[in-house]
C-alpha cells in the first residue's frame, strides 16, 4: 500500500515484511541475468556485475513496484536499471 511509504521510511522491519510481498516475475529475472552477462561477454572494455549488486537490482526493482501500488514486478520497472 502506497499510503504506508512513510512506515518504510521509519520502520525498516515494515519494508522487509512488504517488500517480501511483491514478487519478481521469471521474465524480470531473465532480463537481470540477460544485462549481467551482456555488461559482462559483450560490452567492451567488459563490466563485471557481483551478486550482491544484483540482489541490490532486484530490491530496487521490488520498492518501485511497491511503492507503485503493485504486488509483482513488471518488465517495465527494469527500465530502471538503466
């Protein structure tokens, strides 16, 4: 629920419990790994992406969904990425 930003802000626990609500569709975690081994095989000179950055990615891409009102992530948030 949008109307609940504010409690994320100042109750960390409440951001987790919400954010473990809002699901990371299949296709959003192919396009993750598809970027990641593009910034990695492809691009020159080539951009190493750790783990934990994209755990960070997909966080990222869960509060946007939340804070939108959305209880999944949409392909459309990872236009964020960029």
């Amino acid at each position: 629920d949008p109307s609940g930003l504010m409690a994320v802000v100042s109750d960390p626990r409440y951001a987790e419990g919400a954010l473990r609500e809002v699901t990371l569709p299949r296709a959003v975690g192919e396009v993750l790994l598809a970027a990641r081994v593009h910034l990695r095989d492809v691009l020159q000179p080539s951009v190493y992406v750790s783990d934990r950055r994209l755990f960070k990615a997909q966080r990222m891409l869960r509060i946007a969904a939340w804070a939108h009102g959305r209880r999944r992530v949409s392909l459309v948030d990872c236009l964020l990425l960029q």
